[in-house]
C-alpha cells in the first residue's frame, strides 16, 4: 500500500458480536486514510482478528496503535466469558504495540442520528477543522460496501422531531457468511472511530 507510513502510528476500530470487524487507518495532515478491512466470523474470535491485523503490520515500525471500539465491548462479554474490550487491548500488547484506548470504560455510543449527521459534515469537505475521508477501495471492500448499502430510517420523536436511525432489520435474516459484504457492522466501526475522534 503505497499511502502508508510504517513509522507512524495507526489507528484502529472495532464492532463486536457474531462478527468481529474492524478497520485500520492513518492520519496524514487533514486526511483519514483507511488502509484495510478486516473480520472474522464464529467460531473465530477478537484474537484470531488481531492475528490477522498484525499480519497485515508486519513491517510496521512505530508499534503505537489507537484503539477505537465499541464502547459495549467494554461490558459485553464474548462465549469465552472475556469482555471484549480489555480481550482487545491485552491481545494487541501480547503482540507487542503500545496501545492507546480511546474508547475506555465510561465511554457511551451516540446515538446514530448524532453519528448520521457527524458523517454528512465529515463527508461534505467544506468544514473547517473536519478531516477527508480517503478509503483505499482495494483493501477495504467490505467498508465500502457496509457504507454504500446501509440503509436509513426516518422516525420522528415525542416532539415530532425526525431522528435518522440505521435500519438493521434486514440482517436478521442474513446467513452469518452473507455479513461481510452484507451488513451494517463496518459502517458501525467506522462511525465509531470518527465520533470519538
């Protein structure tokens, strides 16, 4: 990949559950360049995802990785009775990288109209102070994938204000193999990242 640099940090991002995703990415100026996608399905688990991960930074040299994930994984546990979140922080310093979390216990999801509206203004590039979005489409089409097909849905609350959530129905019914390309769980990675960033 020719827009990475082994010796700065990366950044990372997980969604938890059935499927275990997560993107890698580096900052470069105002630019957010996401280098790779990643996931792995049941019966394999965060640490083969980190196996893979460290396959793919073999050549890195500056070991200092940021850690956005879902700030449930904090408290939600995975079938090995282990919470996600220290699972993966203490796999990633197994695998010697100096880890910053930056979604610690404490942390809370937004909303997904905060998230929804957060992204249009990321994606718009006329706002100061906000970072472009640069997605290497060869390594990352599951991301884009998860983004192009996530559907929206329109509800009004108690005060009749139109709040944007992200409709999952439809993956209720999708074979666990179907996700990667499939399902909104990237998307939710991505989200992740960028709001607490």
């Amino acid at each position: 990949i020719k827009d990475y640099d082994k010796d700065r940090p990366v950044d990372i991002e997980f969604d938890y559950g059935d499927m275990c995703s997560c993107s890698i990415s580096q900052t470069f100026g105002k630019e957010e360049r996401y280098l790779g996608t990643f996931e792995v399905i049941i019966p394999f688990d965060i640490d083969d995802l980190i196996e893979i991960v460290c396959d793919f930074l073999q050549h890195h040299t500056h070991k200092r990785i940021h850690v956005y994930k879902d700030p449930s994984g904090n408290y939600q546990r995975n079938r090995k009775k282990q919470y996600y979140g220290p699972q993966t922080l203490a796999k990633l310093k197994e695998k010697g990288w100096i880890v910053i979390d930056k979604c610690p216990a404490g942390s809370v999801n937004p909303t997904h109209n905060a998230k929804f509206q957060l992204i249009n203004k990321i994606l718009r590039e006329n706002i100061p102070n906000m970072p472009y979005i640069r997605i290497i489409r060869e390594t990352n089409l599951q991301l884009e994938s998860s983004l192009n097909k996530t559907p929206r849905l329109i509800k009004y609350n108690s005060n009749g204000i139109k709040e944007i959530f992200k409709d999952k129905s439809s993956e209720k019914e999708l074979k666990i193999e179907d996700k990667p390309m499939n399902s909104t769980d990237h998307s939710d990675h991505f989200d992740i990242k960028l709001w607490h960033k």
